[in-house]
C-alpha cells in the first residue's frame, strides 16, 4: 500500500470542503444556540426538525418540480409554525425544569417525529438530484450544490443577525437570553419571545434540512448526527454566543475535514470530542465567550 | 414496623418466585427476564449519579459497552469463565469513569450531559478503530451459549446487589449528602461537604455496575460489535425507566423497568411500525405528567419513607 | 397531582389486561420463522427478503404444501438490531414454537441469531448472509444459501486484469459483511497482480466522503472498488462526481444493484459496476415464472433478495421432501448432501454449511439499465469501458 502524500492542493481542497460544510453547520446550530440561549433547553429534536424541512424539500421538488433553493421560503416558515405548536404544547412546560426534563422531553418529541415520518414516507432514502457535479478551480473541485448551499446558509445566518440586531423582537430575543429575568421586568414578555424564538429556531433548522437535501440522502433519521455537531458548535463558540455560533460552525467544519484528511474519518469523531472537553474544562464560556 | 416486616416478606416471596422461574419458564420468558434484569441493573445504576446528585449521564451506555467488550475480550482472547469476565467489566468501566468524571464532574448542568453525550461517541469510535484488538465495525463472536439459566442468576443478582447498594447509599449520611448536591450544590459546599469527592464516588459505583451488566450481556449475546452495545437509545431507557419509577428512590428503577419492560414488549409485538413513536409519546408523557416517577408521586401522596 | 396518579393507575390497569391477554397462537400446518429487518437501516433489502419467503409461501403451498400440510411464515421485525433479533428467535422457537426457522436479512444479524436456533438446534437455512466468519464458528445447523462477501468484486478484479490495470483503492463500511468483501477484493487483487494503493474504513451512517475521495484522488487508482450497502454506496457515487474523482473503473458490493441505485442517482449511476448474486436474465430453471409470479404479487421486479430467499425456502423444501421429516439432524444429512439449480442458481455446501458452488455476476449501468457484463458465460453485453471521466458525460 502507498502512503498518502498530503499536498498543498490537497489540504486546500479539505479545507474548502471544510469550510463549505462548516458554513451549515454554523446555520443549524445557530437555531440551537438561540433556543439554548434564551430557554437553557437542549433540543434534542433539532436534528428531527432538520429532517422535516428536508422533506418538505424533496417533496416540492419531486411533485411540483420547485427548485429547492426556493423552496426555503416554504420550509422555513413551516419549521416554525411546527416549532411555535411544539413550544406551545410542549416545551414550555420545562422551560424553567432542570435539564434532564428537557433533555428527554425533546427526545420523546424526537423519536416520535421521526417514526411517524417513516411511517407516512418509509424509511427508504431519497435525494434531490438537483444540483450535482463541482467547479474545477485548477487542482480543487467546488461542488455545485455545496457551494450554493454554502451561500445560501451565509445568506440565512446574516439575515438572523439582521433580525436580531435590528429589530425589537430581535432585541428582545437577546435580551432575555442576557438575563431572563430583568427581561421580565423590562416588560418583555418572555413567554411570547420563547414561542418566537422556539419557532425560529426551528425555522432555521428547517432551512438547514433543505440545504442538507440537495447533497446528502434524505430519510427519516438524517438529522442524527446533525444534533451532536450543533451541540459541539455552541461549546466552541460560547453558549448564547450567537456570532460564536457562526464561528464555532466554521472552525468544526474545518477540524473535522482536516483530522479526517490526516487521519481516518473514525478518529475526526474522537477529535472534535477531545476539542469539546477541553473547550468545556479550559474555557467554559466558549472560544469567544459567551454566558455559563 | 409491621410495614417493614411486610414490605420484607413480600421481597422474600418475589426473590425466591423469581429464583426458581428458570426451573418450568420457556426460553423466551426466561430471555425476558433477563432483559428485566439488566434494565433494572442499569437504571438503578444511573440512579446513583444522576437520581442522587442531579448530575445526568446521558452516555451511561459507555461504561455497559466497555464491560461487555472486556467481558467479550477475557472469554474469547484469554480464555475466562464467562462469570469472572462479566464481573472484571466494572473495573474498566469504573476506570473511565475515574479518568472521565474527575474533570467533567466539574461541569454544570447541561455541559455534563453533553460532554457525556460525547464521551459515549468517542468510546465507539476508539473501539471501532482499534481493530486489531476489538475486532473492529465486526465485533467480535462468541461462543453459543447452552444454557441461560446461569445468566439469568448472574443479570438477577447484579440488579439486586445495585438495588441493596441503593438502600443501603439511601439510608447512610452518604446518601443524604448526595441528595444535598443535588438540591443546592453551593449549599451543600458552604456546609462543608466535599461535594467534588462524593460525586466521583457516586460516579465510580454507578459505572461499576454496568461494567458487569455488559460483560454478563456479551455473554448472553454471544457477539459484541459497536452498533449493539453503544446505542444512545439504551441510555435513554435507563434514564426513562428510572424516572418512570420514580428516580432518587430504591424501588423506582426495579419499578420503572419491570413496568416498561412489559409495556415494551407488548407494544411491541402488537404494534410492529408504531412501537418506536408509542415509546417516544410515552417519553414525552412521563416527563410531562409525572417526572417524580410512580414512587415520587405516591411518597408525596401517601408520606411513605424516602428509603422505598 | 391528582391527574398524574389516575394517570399511573390507568397505565397499570391497561399493563395487566395486555399481560392477561399474552399467549402464543396455535398453528395448524407448519409454521417457519424468520426476523427480518422491516425498519432501521436493512429496511429496504430486508423487505425484499421477506417478499421472497412469501412467495415461496404461496408458491408451495399452491402445489399441496411439504409432508401434506401448508406452511406459513411467521416474521417479525428485528429493526436491523443483532440483540433484537437474538430475542425474536427465542420467541420464535420457544414461544411461536415454529417448526422450521429461516435466516433474518444481513450478516450482523444472521451472526446473532443463529446462536439462538444452533443452541435450540433449530436448522436455519441462512438466505442473506455472505460473511465466512459466521460458517468459522463451528456450527452445526446454519446452512448458507449466497455467495461469500469475499468474492463480491471478484469480476470487478478479474475485467480489469483483463483490461492490464494496475492499481486499486478499497474502501469499506466497517460493519462484517463490507469489511469481508474489501478484504476479499484486497486478497484478489493483489494474488492477480494488481498493487493495492489505498484501503480505509468509514463508520457506519457516514455521508461525507470528502477526505477520504480527496486521498484517493491524490493517487489516482485504475480502479475503485466500494465494499459499501446502498446508502454510502449512493453517497460516494455522488461525491465522487462533485470532487472530480476519475477512477477508469468503479465497483460496488451492495447497493448497486437495486433499481432505487439508478433512481436515486439517474445518470450520475452510469458506467458503475455493481456486482450482484443474481439477475432475473440469468438461465436458470424456473427464473421466469419466477419474476412473473413475483411481479404479480408484488407489483415490482424482484432483485437478488428476493430471489435468495426464494431460493433459500427451495433448497430447505427440497431437503425436508427428501428427509420426510422435520427434524433437525436429518435435515442437516440431506442439506450437506444435495447438490442442486434453484431459480436462485447453484447450490452446494461444505461440511461447514458454507455455500461452495453459487457464483457471482457483476453487471454495469448502461443507459439506465443493469447489463450483466462478467462472468463470460452468462453476460449480455461488454462493458463500456472505460469510464470517461466526469467533465466529459
């Protein structure tokens, strides 16, 4: 057997690869983080929601041919009404709960979505063969769907910034994962901010899940591994951190790709592990701070 | 003390009905059993950190995989009896737990959980990889068992030792000082309790028992391989059998795990494709209506002793 | 409060009405039993197994059934879980009491499950397990029906040794059965002459294949060979396009060979070898009423599931009409001795149980149709060889 020789064009190639991915992890995990930040719940269910708005996706694309591009602007809004009823009917029950409640309530809620999915759709993989095929940029090739993804999701995540910076409900959002409870006394209605932002949360997601769609299969249990990546992002970047959210996406992107490259896809597990541990034990807060 | 008497007598009648059920029960029942057994095992287990101190393992299934592949390991590379090889799973298992709590011990609520989460992750893909020694993504095989029976003594005997360790934790100043931690861990710190040592402790004996739990299963099993004793779900059984029962008490994991055990089972033999989505309602449903478990509520209820 | 109590004790009242009502069915002709993975990861192959067991069903039970009764098949689903199958069969032969038991789909599974009939000494005719290692144990009553996972990409080699290539990359899930056949694959190769220049493994439930596709491309192998089930199998054909990955020939173990491969991928699948255990042009006897029988009742074209485990249930019918009787040992006596063509093709084991004489094909995508391309002796069409690279299809 040959060894691999790394090549400068070969680390480039990873690290744009890294990059592409590590921008949808910033978007999805962004959801989580603001749902974190705000409630101090740990969505379980998050990847679940991912998988919905990948359905919603392949559904339009497959029955009326729509572009699955555009199709954001009706799976984002689904994921949040779906996202506002869960809130509503459930989450906010644990919102003031010890963790282990909410833990475990968004699991319930997880395994439940995802067997009626397969239910309703089968457990049989699908894709959107919408986009397929790269770029070739000399030695490096830019996947199609990839890289559009990639744009879309930075587009996405500005926007949320936009939301959050700009308007009143954006501010609100973030003042209460500030202080919940001066908040409250501000007069900021903290039960409306949980539903808006339960649902945006979700929405993103959902946005998350429609760009998953165009690269990898879609089946009812895709939004697994989705779930532990978000959760490793909102270590790194800080917790109610949302720019470090962004960041921290990038950067386990980038770690993955690379540890994968030096060493075997199994190891790039252990790595970003290692990473999280020390990120948790050294600085709690995140890499670029954020609340404990 | 009459109650007690009773209450006594009754876990006599249980423990020698269930000691000679292997004698007449067919293998399928018997099977069963020892399924009942390893769930009460491993959500009494997990009621020791996380029931006691508030701490939540969400990747307790790490230590009963890395007893289950020591126990594999011993009987098939080293030629062990099976029945010392399940038991030297504790020792790995209380191993990780040592190298692992001491640091995220440390962490507070959720952080716990998710570098848990992580560590159960890591654990599988350290196992997969080292494939010389583990077998790899194929696991390893081995011998068919010929007789359960002894398995069944061997699961039984572990969920009972977990659950008199239980009682004995629940009525010690061990005990109270843990449920302090998990009440107000500043507290319990300002009244002087080394809080950092006693979750360790609790920590070292909750892994323990799996460690055997698993080795004993890799038995039962005949075969060991990633997928099968790493699973996130088993961890999330522990947890909802526990709670169901009612965590933080003695007879709630034995409870949670006999009723869900046979709720299971029904459910699923009865309802092939919504067994999953029935068991995930009922997640959502426990933590909703009852999260003080059966012998939460009726404590509360009834005032009957904390050390049920 | 007081909602949660009514709650637990409605809860426990529905418990013990189920409990009364647990008691195993009583069977009038013989029972066979079997776990088949319905959900979970082997859903989709694992439907197609059991579409194979019934088939067979009615098909022997349309000709007057075995020893004068009907049979039946009792299948449960394993959800593609080894410990959840290990209970199934203990339910199976202990509680269902069946008769016969046949093998569940994969060979994770069929590795669990067998412990169980071998210590119950339940013959199982094992329809889709293709890993040697499960036939080292030593057991006595497990009987393998399929190709080993060693000689899967035996024609991939054996072309493009024809064609003077050199050089091959292996890659694999690392489950039992993907790391058998890139092992065997790695064995043949190298034996034919061919220099193996890269071999790594991927966890289970993988989707991104970049780094790894990007190390392979970094040494531009001749050949790619991809001991795979269908969902990476889909993946890495896809990313392969996206990074620009050339091999002249790329070959598949599993995956390739279902219709759903073609849809889900539809050009992109082009020129892909996928070897197979069976295709429905091949000459054997009976194959055609076969796929039309199988049509009918299912509505779709069988694929080699299916076919194995109509196979599977041919040779034990054979067996058990040759024994005149149920029972396990003499079962075992007619099984290691018959020598026979089913529509599934040869059939003949070794003193282990294991399959020595069915053969593999492989077959390639060409314009949106499987063409069985190796061995000589039954192919239909040559391959387009070779594969040219992405930027110019």
């Amino acid at each position: 057997m040959t060894t691999v020789h790394i090549t400068g064009s070969m680390l480039l190639q990873l690290v744009v690869s890294g990059l592409l991915a590590g921008g949808l992890y910033a978007l999805v995990a962004l959801g989580l983080s603001l749902i974190f930040g705000v409630m101090r719940v740990i969505n379980v269910a998050h990847g679940t929601l991912l998988m919905l708005g990948a359905y919603t996706t392949y559904w339009l694309f497959t029955l009326t041919g729509l572009n699955p591009f555009v199709s954001l602007v009706v799976s984002m809004p689904v994921l949040f009404v779906v996202g506002v009823v869960l809130q509503r009917l459930f989450v906010h029950r644990v919102v003031e709960a010890p963790e282990l409640s909410s833990l475990l309530l968004t699991f319930g809620i997880s395994i439940f979505i995802a067997n009626v999915a397969m239910l309703a759709w089968s457990a049989d993989y699908r894709s959107v063969e919408f986009l397929t095929g790269s770029f070739l940029l000399g030695p490096i090739a830019l996947s199609k769907p990839r890289l559009v993804s990639f744009v879309v999701a930075l587009g996405l995540t500005g926007l949320a910034f936009l939301f959050l910076h700009r308007t009143k409900t954006g501010k609100a959002i973030r003042a209460t994962s500030q202080h919940r409870d001066v908040a409250q006394v501000c007069g900021i209605n903290v039960r409306r901010i949980d539903l808006i932002t339960f649902g945006l949360g979700a929405g993103l997601a959902g946005a998350g899940g429609s760009l998953v769609s165009v690269m990898f299969a879609v089946y009812p249990e895709m939004g697994q591994v989705y779930v532990f990546k978000s959760f490793l992002v909102i270590v790194l970047g800080g917790a109610g951190n949302y720019p470090g959210a962004f960041f921290g996406g990038l950067l386990l992107g980038l770690v993955e790709g690379l540890a994968s490259l030096f060493l075997t896809a199994q190891l790039s597990e252990v790595i970003a592990y290692v990473l999280l541990v020390i990120v948790l034990l050294v600085r709690p807060t995140g890499l670029l701070g954020g609340r404990t | 003390m009459t109650a007690r008497a009773g209450v006594l007598a009754f876990l006599l009648v249980a423990v020698a009905g269930l000691a000679v059920v292997p004698l007449f029960a067919s293998g399928y029942h018997v099977t069963f059993i020892i399924q009942v057994f390893m769930w009460m095992a491993l959500a009494g287990s997990w009621n020791l950190i996380s029931g006691f101190t508030g701490y939540v393992s969400f990747g307790h299934v790490a230590f009963f995989g890395v007893g289950a592949y020591t126990g594999a390991l011993l009987i098939t590379k080293a030629g062990w009896h099976w029945l010392p090889a399940g038991v030297a799973g504790a020792a790995p298992a209380a191993a990780l737990a040592l190298v692992i709590g001491y640091p995220c011990l440390r962490l507070k609520g959720p952080y716990f959980a998710i570098a848990m989460l992580g560590l159960n992750e890591v654990v599988r893909a350290l196992v997969s990889y080292f494939e010389g020694f583990t077998g790899g993504g194929s696991g390893l095989s081995l011998p068919p068992i010929l007789s359960i029976a002894p398995v069944y003594y061997a699961m039984g005997g572990t969920a009972a030792a977990v659950t008199l360790l239980t009682y004995r934790i629940i009525t010690s100043q061990f005990g109270l000082r843990l449920l302090s931690i998990r009440e107000d861990e500043v507290a319990a710190e300002v009244m002087g309790i080394n809080t950092a040592r006693l979750k360790l402790y609790a920590f070292l004996l909750s892994a323990a028992f799996p460690g055997i739990v698993g080795g004993f299963y890799a038995w039962y099993a005949s075969h060991v391989e990633p997928l099968s004793v790493f699973p996130l779900l088993t961890t999330i059984t522990m947890i909802i059998m526990c709670l169901f029962g009612g965590k933080g008490t003695v007879f709630g994991p034995v409870l949670g795990a006999g009723l869900l055990s046979v709720f299971q089972e029904l459910v699923w033999a009865r309802f092939l494709f919504v067994h999953q989505a029935i068991f995930g309602a009922l997640i959502v449903g426990v933590v909703l209506l009852i999260p003080r478990g059966i012998l939460g509520v009726l404590q509360q209820r009834y005032q009957l002793p904390r050390s049920i | 409060m007081r909602t949660a109590f009514r709650s637990v004790t409605g809860l426990v009242t529905a418990l013990v009405i189920l409990a009364g009502s647990w008691t195993p069915a009583l069977a009038q002709e013989w029972t066979v039993g079997a776990s088949i993975s319905l959900t979970g990861t082997y859903a989709k192959p694992g439907k197609y197994t059991q579409e194979g067991y019934l088939l067979c069903e009615k098909d022997i039970n349309d000709k007057g059934g075995l020893l004068g009764r009907k049979i039946r098949f009792v299948v449960y689903d394993d959800k593609s879980d080894p410990p959840t199958a290990i209970k199934l069969y203990e339910k199976l032969i202990t509680e269902d009491k069946v008769d016969l038991v046949m093998g569940p789909y994969s060979s994770p599974v069929t590795n669990a499950a067998s412990t169980v009939s071998e210590k119950y000494k339940k013959l199982m005719m094992a329809s889709l397990a293709a890993t040697t290692s499960i036939w080292e144990r030593g057991f006595k009553y497990l009987f393998m029906t399929i190709s080993p996972a060693e000689v899967y990409l035996e024609g991939l080699v054996d072309l493009a040794v024809e064609r003077g290539l050199k050089t091959v990359a292996v890659i694999n899930e690392d489950t039992l059965f993907s790391k058998a056949a890139a092992k065997g694959t790695i064995e043949l190769a190298k034996k034919k002459g061919m220099q193996v220049v890269f071999h790594e493994a991927y966890p289970k439930g993988t989707t991104d294949f970049s780094a790894l596709l990007i190390k392979i491309k970094s040494l531009n192998p001749d050949v790619i060979a991809a001991g795979s089930y269908f969902d990476d199998a889909v993946a890495t054909t896809r990313q392969m396009k996206e990074l620009d990955v050339n091999p002249k020939m790329y070959g598949v173990t599993v995956g390739g060979d279902l219709p759903e491969f073609y849809k889900l991928l539809g050009k992109t699948a082009e020129y892909v070898y996928g070897s197979s255990q069976w295709e429905k042009g091949l000459p054997y006897p009976g194959i055609k009423e076969f796929v039309t029988n199988y049509e009918k009742m299912w509505n779709r074209e069988p694929v080699y599931h299916s076919a194995a485990a109509y196979g599977a249930c041919q040779v034990y019918a054979e067996a058990i009409k040759r024994a005149g009787s149920l029972d396990s040992d003499k079962l075992r006596a007619e099984l290691l001795k018959i020598k026979m063509k089913t529509i599934f093709g040869d059939y003949q084991v070794d003193e282990r149980g294991f399959q020595v004489a069915h053969k593999m094909v492989l077959h390639q995508w060409q314009d949106a149709k499987k063409v069985t391309v190796w061995p000589a002796a039954v192919s239909e069409g040559k391959p387009l060889y070779p594969t040219p690279p992405w930027q110019r299809r």
